[in-house]
C-alpha cells in the first residue's frame, strides 16, 4: 500500500470518472468502520449511480489501514490510501480530494456521529442547482461550557468572517461539486480549515438537517483542541491578525505612562516596560505575517467565472 503524503492531485483524478465520490478521513475508526462501509453500500447502490469510497488513514494506529484493505480486495469500489503519519483530519480530507474522481463529493467522517442514510438527501440539493450542500446536526449534544459555548463562538466568527449564515462549521456531513475541491494546493495553510475555503468558492450554498448521535469511544475535540483550531483560523483568515494586540499593547502603554506621571512607582514601570515590549512585538509579528503572505503566493484578487454570472441562486442560499 503506497503512502498519500501530499495533496497534489494525481492524474487519475483530473478527470470525472465517476458520479459520486464519499471522501472518508479515517483515524483510529476500527470499530466502526465495517459498519460505515455496509451502511454507505446499502444507501448508495439504490441510487443506480456509479461511486466510489475514497478512505485516508490518518496514521492509525490500530486495525483500520488493515480494514480498508480487507474490504478494497473485495469491492473495487473502496479505494484505500494512507499517510505516511499522523497530519490531522483535515490534510486527511484534503488527501481524499486530491484522489477524488467524482463530478459530486460527499464528506463524511468515519466515527458514525452522522448517518450515511441522510446522504442522498444532500445529493438531491446538488441536483437542484445548489454547489454547496452543508448538514448541520439537530439536537446535538454535549458538555456545554467545554464544547458547545467553544463551538457556538467559532460558528458565529466564521458566519462573521464569510458573510454566511452557516449554522454547523464542525458537521462532517456534506455534499459539493467537485469544482470546488480542485486545487487546494493554491490555498496554501488555508487548507488546514476547509469549510471558510468552501464557502469561499461557493456560488450557492444550503443548509439541510441530518441527524446525529455522539461519538462512539474516543473522540470529539476537547476543549483545548477546540481552542487550537479557533487560533488557527483567527491566524488564517485574519489580515492583520497582530493589530489588536498592537492596539492593546498601546493602550497599555499609555496607562503606564500616566501612571508614572502620577508617582505610581515600580508598578507603572512594570506596565509601561510590558506595553513597550508587547507593542514592539506586535510590530515584529505585523512584518512577519506580511512576508508569511508573500511565500504562500496568496491572490491578491481573483475574478469570478463569466459562466457564473449567468443565473440566480435556485433558492435562498447561505
């Protein structure tokens, strides 16, 4: 079994060969994993549609590369790949869109927290003229101060960030066209939290219900994971991602100094040493962040498809 270890599409894939690829990022799912591979086959092969099961293993550590074998030997359909090691689930799912052959792409994630049944009902939004089909999770549950407060905040800074109204940034249930998965290496880091890229290329986005039930075993992003993922976008997708601790940093700086007008003493020295040092750092992080925006060759715009001024959403969209 060969090692998937960058994102850079292979020929195979240049070309729509199949109608619907299922992009399946897999770490540590050996106990779940036979049955998602059954539930996907039962819900696909009455839609008489030609597919294909696209599963990354994310470096398991466990059964599941073993798995994917076991049941690519036996259904050609199912197409295994693995990463060299651990990179996380989203150059997981970047790999599989790279290796995706299909004119349509469903993503779903394999701890079985959503249902494959709901696929098809995503599939028929795509049918309806929309690119985008996001499912967002009905009663979902969980520990509120440690996953659904975290959660709530970065779905509201995304909706902020994307002009969207997208309700569910964590849901692993969706359906696209596959133009919007091509070339993701042009996105540079950007990668790292594909759902703002998506919505980004996106012409006309839905939200539909799929339904959900809490991870089986381990998983689930804990409280500090969350937190990570939140820096990662705010330094992604933020321009001046230094600015505001600049500005704090000023602030402070002049309580400092009126503090030590005051006679204040060793602690307006403190505060005005510490606002220096952060504002001085913030103007290193400023000129760092530019020159980190120069490798990564990002746009500085990019012009919409004439094919795609044609037309009106075919309903109202995210």
């Amino acid at each position: 079994m060969g090692h998937v270890t960058s994102v850079a599409p292979s020929p195979a894939s240049a070309a729509a060969e199949v109608d619907v690829s299922v992009l399946i990022p897999v770490y540590e799912n050996a106990g779940t994993l036979d049955e998602l591979l059954d539930r996907l086959l039962t819900t696909l092969e009455p839609l008489h549609i030609t597919f294909e099961l696209v599963c990354v293993d994310d470096g398991s550590r466990d059964d599941s590369l073993a798995i994917l074998e076991r049941r690519a030997a036996a259904d050609g359909r199912i197409r295994p790949f693995a990463l060299a090691r651990n990179f996380g689930s989203q150059a997981a799912s970047c790999a599989a869109c790279d290796q995706a052959r299909g004119r349509r792409i469903v993503h779903i994630d394999a701890d079985l927290e959503n249902y494959p049944e709901d696929i098809p009902r995503l599939l028929a939004e795509l049918d309806r003229g929309y690119d985008f089909a996001c499912g967002y999770r009905e009663d979902r549950q969980g520990a509120w101060l440690t996953r659904g407060l975290p959660s709530q905040l970065m779905n509201a800074y995304v909706r902020r960030h994307t002009g969207s109204d997208l309700r569910d940034v964590g849901c692993g249930l969706r359906a696209l066209d596959a133009r919007l998965v091509r070339d993701l290496a042009a996105e540079g880091e950007a990668r790292r939290l594909m759902t703002p890229v998506l919505l980004r290329r996106a012409r006309n986005v839905i939200q539909v219900p799929v339904r959900y039930r809490p991870k089986r075993g381990r998983g689930g992003h804990s409280f500090v994971s969350l937190l990570g993922i939140a820096v990662d976008y705010y330094m992604l997708t933020t321009r001046r991602p230094f600015l505001i601790t600049g500005l704090v940093s000023g602030a402070a700086l002049v309580c400092g100094v009126l503090t030590l007008v005051a006679g204040v003493g060793l602690p307006a020295v403190v505060i005005t040493c510490a606002a220096f040092l952060g504002g001085l750092l913030s103007l290193l992080g400023e000129y760092a962040q530019r020159l980190y925006v120069l490798a990564q060759r990002m746009p500085f715009y990019e012009l919409r498809d004439e094919g795609e001024r044609d037309g009106d959403p075919p309903g109202d969209s995210a």
